[in-house]
C-alpha cells in the first residue's frame, strides 16, 4: 500500500488533505495525523479491477470471492460478474 502511505505523509506533512475510508483510517493510525469523521454522507463504493483480458485464474478467484462476501453482507448492492 505504498499509495497509501505516500498520501498519509504528504497528509503529515501539511501539503495535503485526504477523505480516505474507515478502513484506512483505522489500519493506519498515526500520532502525526489527526482523524475527524465526515458525517451526512452514504457509503462509498469499493470496486475490484482488472484487465479486461487477464486470463488468470487467481484472479479470476480474487474476483469471485469479493463478489461473493459483498453478496453475503449486501445482496443489494452487487453486480453480475463478468
């Protein structure tokens, strides 16, 4: 997660702001940033990517295992996969 990581230190560093998800901000406390939740708005969606001719089968089995546990939790919210 260097992406991460290289956006919480210009964070740190006063050069940037960030909305990053609950999951970032309780994976990555740090002393030098200071969390504030954002209320007001709905959930965010996280989406699985690949490309469109990968013909691997682990991550064929990354995809379908998403899909799978969103399904479980959300029914609502999934999309066929393709």
């Amino acid at each position: 997660m260097a992406g991460v990581e290289q956006l919480l230190e210009v964070v740190a560093l006063g050069q940037g702001v960030a909305i990053p998800s609950r999951s970032t901000t309780e994976g990555h406390q740090r002393p030098d940033i200071a969390y504030r939740p954002v209320t007001g708005l709905g959930p965010s969606a996280v989406m699985v990517a690949r490309p469109e001719t990968s013909r691997s089968a682990a991550v064929a089995a990354l995809v379908r295992a998403a899909h799978d546990v969103v399904a479980a939790h959300h029914p609502d919210h999934t999309t066929a996969l393709t």
